[in-house]
C-alpha cells in the first residue's frame, strides 16, 4: 500500500513536471508567434533565440540565424570581451606631467594632462556608490592645481596641454556612425583624453506659442569658440524633445534644429564636446588663472602639436598619477544606462592592448579575434563599434544568445558581467518593464536596445527551477509603435522566464 501512494505521487509529479513543461514552452512559441504575426512586423524582420547555457540547448528559436541590427545589445559583447581582455580590474590611468624647468617657481616649459582612455574622468553624471573613485570636473580640476602647488609651480610659462595621443590620430567617432548623432551627447566619441563625459548641456528660452521660435539660454561647462545656428521651434501641447545638434567633431559651428516642448522653464538637452582634450587643457588653464598660478593664457592637444610638425620630445616628469575606477565598475554602468562613450573606450583600449593601436577597427579586430579563440562563429557577427549606434552592425539571434552562453560557463567572466546587466522592473533601461509581474520580471538580467525602427533585448533568465537561459529578440523595420513591439517582447520575456 505505502508503495502504491509512493508510485501514484511521483506519477502526479511527473505528469505535473510534463504539463508545466509543455505549458510554459506553449507559452513561449505562442507569444513570438503573436509579435512576428503582428501588422506592425509585415515589412520587417524578427529574431528569436533562446538557449540553456549549461547544455547549450535550445528552447526555441526563430529566424535565429538571420543577421540583424542589434542596437545596443552589442554593448554586451563589448562589455565582456573588456573583462577578459583588459580584465575586471583594469583601470586607465591619466597623468600630470611637465617638461622643462621649474626655476623659482616658474616652470619654464608645458604643462601635460596625458590620458589613456579614461572615459569617467571629470564626470558630474557618475554616482558615489556607483563608482567611487570618481571625482566631478571641479573636484578633480581643484586635485591638479593643488598637486602643481605642491611641486613648486607658482607660474607657467608654457602652454597647458591636453595629450591626447595614446590611441593615435584615429577619429573620435566611429566611421558607420550618422550624422545627426555625431552632434548629441549619446554621439561623444572616445578621445584618449576624455572629460566630463564629453558632453555639455545647452539650455534654451521658450514659451508657450507653438511653432515659436526658441532662443539658446547658456550652455554649462563653459566652452570656448561654440557657435550655434538655432533653429528649433515650439512643438505641440505634448510633444516631447526633438531636437538635434548637427555639426562634426574638432569643429566648433553647430546647428540645431527640431522642436522641443512649450513651456516657460528653461528647457535642456545635451550636446558632444568637439574636441576634449583640448576643453580638458582649456578648463585646467581657466582653473589655474582662477587660483593664482598664471599661464601664458595657451591651450592645446599634443594631436594638434603632431599636425603643427612640434610633436613632443622633451623628457616629462610626472606630478600626479590618477586612476580610474576599475573596467568592472565601467561596465556595471555601461550595461545599466547603455552609455556609448564607456563602450567606444573600452573598445579603443583593448585595440591598443591586443593590437598596439587604439582605434575602434583595432578594437573590434582584437574582440572577433578573442571569441574566435574561444570557437565562436564570427563568420556573420558583422560589428562596427561598441555601443550599437552604428546602423551597420548586423548579428543573428542564435550568435548572440551563443556568445551569452558561453560568457556564462565562464566562471572568470559570468559574475562581473551577470551582475552588469539591469535587473527588469528595477534598474537601468529596463526598470519600467514588467510592471505587472515584477516578481517573475526580477530573475531577468537584460540589456535593451533600440535606435529608428529597431528595438532589441538580450540576456539571461532563471528558470522555476534554476536554469540559467540566454535570450536574444530583436526586432528590425517594424512600422507603428515602439511601444507595442516593447510589449510583445516583455511577454516573451516573461515566457521565457517561466520555462522549467
């Protein structure tokens, strides 16, 4: 008797087991189903792959060879590449440095602010408990003049300059990159020597009058020699932000056109720095002057020196070493808030390490190289930069729930980069996600994407019974609402999340 209840208990289990299986893998093929049948996917294109990345199993898949525009998933094949390349506790040092001689506090020569990449240096947008090495533009300016009083200097008769070299006279934004991003903050390009996140918020007059025309208030940090031709009007009663800065890097004319909501508060959107090393060198100077040490009043890049024919020989000696917070700390933020300018330089960097140069094709030569290593298919991993603004980059589901996979039978990678990644309904681009089911949407560590009429999201999912699941949907040239395709996809998400 007691071995009869026995066998009819596990024969419920087992019939239970097989029904949720069958139940939830349903639910998966019925929700992509229900996205690649929709009107808005009529002329466009989805991808779907889902894999247990113990087993390399996979749940289900569609279209999942087909290459694709990824958005800013590829943030995540950027991210983890760096932490095996440069590795989790790499960090980009900048220096302050002088040539000459210091003769009664006059240092007769140039002062040199060298950079290596660092793209958190100056940053107001970091928090402390995001990365705590990190200090504002004005804490750090006020850390080298007093690091320069300490050695003596109380003139400087020479000029302040923002070296910029470490990764060459590549271009500060990638090639494939549009031109009516090369002028927004999201399009601020890597320079060795970054600043401030190479950004700068202008600020515009405005009224209520639709089609209005709009005044530019300020900008903030001060910029030298910015001109703005400004074309942006008043949109309609509750329009949003659409308004673009045009205008190419190392040049300082720029055109801004669009609409922008009415209102009488001043309204703010931000733009690239064109050059910024050299503002690095120009706010170092301003600072100096401010605090009583004077200057020959003269800022500039040692790139712009190279073009002049005066590279710099001299022998430096170095004043003050500062260090960045770790490459796992960028890459914790740069998954979160899908920032582009942390990814193009830690693509630059890992091209300067592996191949000696550090340009955004040394960069991406240097990770297919690595994942090749590794035995991954790059045949058709067609990438273009680092953060996904590039509208050429092309990969398929089934290559980038592959790699996700493999990241996580990484013992050396999987934590760092596991905990990079948003949590969905609670951090980064993804905490609006699964409002209504937060409980299952909080097993999900996702990386989002999306730029005109592409919208993506990858990543990885703990089952019910502990399975961890690599995913991979992207959806290309969809028409309508971004916002339903969003939908559709936290629904498969959500299915995928529930598999046994």
């Amino acid at each position: 008797m007691k071995y009869g209840i026995s066998f009819l208990a596990i024969l419920v289990l087992i019939i239970g087991l097989n029904y949720t299986k069958t139940d939830s893998t349903t639910a998966l093929k019925t929700s992509i189903e229900q996205l690649a049948n929709d009107p808005a996917m009529s002329a466009g294109q989805l991808g779907v792959c889902v894999m247990d990345t113990k087993t390399g199993e996979i749940f289900t898949s569609y279209n999942s060879g087909k290459a694709m525009i990824p958005a800013s998933t590829i943030k995540t094949v950027t991210t983890a590449s760096a932490l095996a390349i440069l590795g989790e506790n790499y960090r980009f040092k900048t220096t302050l440095e002088y040539d000459g001689t210091i003769v009664s506090g006059v240092l007769k020569g140039n002062l040199y602010l060298k950079g290596t990449g660092d793209p958190m240096l100056g940053s107001d947008e970091v928090k402390a408990d995001e990365a705590p090495k990190v200090a504002d533009m004005e804490t750090f300016l006020n850390t080298l003049v007093s690091e320069i009083r300490k050695s003596g200097i109380t003139k400087i008769d020479g000029k302040i300059v923002g070296d910029d070299s470490f990764f060459g006279s590549t271009a500060l934004q990638p090639a494939t990159w549009q031109w009516n991003d090369l002028g927004n903050y999201y399009g601020a390009g890597p320079s060795a020597l970054n600043f401030h996140e190479n950004l700068y918020e202008l600020y515009f007059n405005r009224t209520n009058t639709v089609g209005s025309l709009t005044s530019v208030d300020r900008i903030s940090p001060k910029l030298p020699y910015l001109t703005f031709q400004n074309e942006v009007t008043i949109g309609e009663k509750g329009s949003s932000d659409d308004a673009y800065i045009f205008g190419a890097p190392n040049t300082y004319d720029r055109y801004i056109r669009g609409t922008i909501p009415p209102g009488t508060a001043d309204f703010k959107i931000k733009g690239s720095i064109p050059n910024p090393a050299y503002f690095a060198a120009y706010s170092l100077m301003e600072k100096l002057e401010n605090s009583g040490i004077s200057t020959k009043k003269i800022a500039t890049t040692e790139l712009e020196k190279i073009r002049e024919g005066k590279k710099s020989t001299a022998e430096r000696t170095v004043i003050y070493t500062h260090q960045s917070p770790t490459v796992k700390e960028i890459i914790a933020r740069a998954n979160e808030k899908s920032n582009n300018l942390y990814c193009e330089a830690l693509l630059k960097a890992m091209g300067q390490k592996a191949k000696g140069i550090g340009s955004t094709e040394k960069g991406v030569a240097a990770v297919l190289e690595f994942w090749e290593g590794r035995g991954f298919d790059t045949e058709t991993f067609f990438m273009e930069d680092g953060s996904g603004l590039s509208a050429r980059n092309a990969v398929s589901a089934f290559s980038m729930s592959s790699l996700m996979g493999k990241v996580a039978r990484d013992e050396n990678l999987f934590p760092s980069f596991y905990n990079s990644l948003a949590v969905g309904g609670k951090s980064g681009t993804v905490r609006y996600l699964f409002r209504n089911n937060k409980a299952v949407g909080s097993r999900l560590r996702v990386k989002s994407g999306s730029i005109r009429r592409v919208r993506a999201y990858c990543g990885y999912a703990k089952t019910p019974s502990g399975k961890i699941v690599s995913f991979s949907i992207m959806a290309n040239n969809f028409s309508g609402s971004s916002t339903l395709i969003r939908q559709r996809m936290e629904t498969i998400m959500l299915a995928i999340a529930n598999l046994p």
